[in-house]
C-alpha cells in the first residue's frame, strides 16, 4: 500500500488523473478488520467501457492506446522505480500458458503449447535487448482505465505496477480487449 500511495501521489503531482486513497482519521492507509484490509478511494469522472468493437471501436482503441502513452510518459520518470519488483515477463507468460493449456487442452495438446510457450520465451529474451523499460502498470485494460468524452479521463489499480519493459502494457491491454470480444458476433 506504500508504494501504491506513493506513486499515486506522485502522478497526482504530475497531472494524471489516479485517485490515491483517502487517508483514515488515524492517517493510516488502510484499517484492517479481522483478516479483512479495506482501503477508500476516492471517485474519478469517467466509465468504464465495456464493448470494445462497437461504433467508435478505432477511436476507443486510439484513446487508450494515446493514454497508456500519457501515463508511461510520466512514470519512466519515477523517481523511486527501485522501490518495485522487476517483471519477470518471460517466466510469467510461460507460466500462465501452460496453466492454461493443463486447463484446457489433452496431456498430449499440453506439451506441444508448452514447447511452443518455451521457444516463445526464448525468442522474447533474444530480442528484447534495447526495448525500453521502466515502471509500468503491468494490469493496463479498459476496465482500468476510465473514458469521458472520448478520452481515458483516469486510471486505476496500480497494485501490480512494478519495472518492466515498456511495450507490455499496450500489449496486454489489447489482448484484454480481443479475449473480451471472443465469442460476440463481429
């Protein structure tokens, strides 16, 4: 929560537009009741969009590709990035594809996405030398972002924010946006 409340305050200063949370009557960031731990944020103007491939599906995309770039613009200059964990990507994506193929697929489908998510990797950390990193969200969606008047008027959920190579966070963000769309009529 320290780190949370930290870069908040921070893009705060910097003119995005992130609600950190409100500090209880004790100054404390958080209470904790029992094994519980609640935290009060205040509200931010905007809504959360939904439908990503209706009318104006390009402009959505355009303005949160444009906000993901406003926001990264501000935290590659954090002044305490050291204080967050580095992401690890490659063993992460290896690691949530093959949970997910033991999940879906046969023994024998299993060892052929995981050999494919292993060479994936590889080719990932052959070629990302030079990409830029610096903190990022890591957690980067729509539903993590919020749109007034055609533009991501703020931004949420920095708790899994951490240093990582820059180019992940549009990435992710789209592929939110495509598995949400899996299964509607285009």
């Amino acid at each position: 929560m320290g780190r949370e409340f930290a870069i908040l305050s921070w893009l705060c200063e910097q003119g995005i537009v992130v609600a950190p949370p409100v500090l209880t009557h004790a100054q404390q960031l958080w209470i904790r009741t029992g094994d519980d731990v609640f935290a009060l944020y205040p509200a931010l103007v905007g809504e959360i969009a939904s439908d990503h491939f209706s009318a104006g599906a390009k402009e959505r995309a355009w303005a949160y590709g444009l906000g993901i770039a406003r926001l990264h613009e501000r935290l590659a200059e954090y002044p305490q990035k050291l204080d967050f964990r580095s992401f690890d990507h490659h063993a992460e994506i290896a690691e949530w594809i093959e949970h997910s193929a033991h999940e879906h697929f046969s023994r024998l489908q299993t060892d052929h996405v995981s050999d494919a998510a292993h060479a994936l990797c590889r080719f990932l950390e052959q070629h990302q030398s030079g990409l830029p990193a610096h903190l990022i969200h890591r957690d980067i969606h729509p539903a993590n972002m919020l749109m007034a008047d055609g533009q991501v008027s703020g931004y949420l959920d920095f708790d899994l924010a951490c240093v990582g190579i820059r180019l992940f966070d549009p990435c992710y963000c789209l592929t939110s946006m495509l598995v949400g769309g899996f299964g509607q009529e285009q």
